[in-house]
C-alpha cells in the first residue's frame, strides 16, 4: 500500500501539500494469491441549487469506481488514516 499512495499523492491536484485520507481497501487470500477489494470514499458533501435556503448536506460515501483521474478533494478526515509527506 505505501507505494500505491506514494504514486497516487502525486498524482493529486494540489502535490505536494496534499494530505491523503480514506478508508483502505480490504484484501483476502485466494489461492495464495492475494486478492484486493475496492476502497470506500469518505462523505461527500453537496448543496442543491434549488433549494432557496442552500445547507449542506452529508452523503454517504461510495465505492471507487477504478478509473478515476486523481483523487478527489474533500473537507473530511479519516479517523487513523492520514498519509502525507513527512518533510
């Protein structure tokens, strides 16, 4: 995993002040193979434009999809997981 997020914080929009956060992939032992699930994003946030007194509202977060350009900003932490450069 280290070098998965090494490459993936600097593929990130604001490198390097870029601090990676998320809830790790699961993996199991198939075959002596290892096999790798998907992660899960933090919340997401959102207004609706319609609405004539906009609140932000919290969404769940969802699975990644695999073909994502650079990971996502968010206003949200993971509870134990951050990794960033430790200059």
């Amino acid at each position: 995993w280290d070098e998965k997020y090494r490459q993936e914080i600097e593929i990130t929009s604001n490198y390097p002040k870029s601090v990676l956060s998320s809830y790790p992939p699961g993996f199991s032992e198939q075959n002596h193979a290892i096999r790798e699930s998907s992660g899960a994003r933090l919340c997401s946030c959102d207004t609706l434009p319609q609405d004539p007194n906009p609140i932000v509202r919290i969404n769940t977060g969802i699975g990644y999809r695999g073909n994502e350009p650079r990971p996502t900003q968010i206003p949200y932490i993971a509870a134990g997981f951050f990794f960033a450069r430790a200059e």
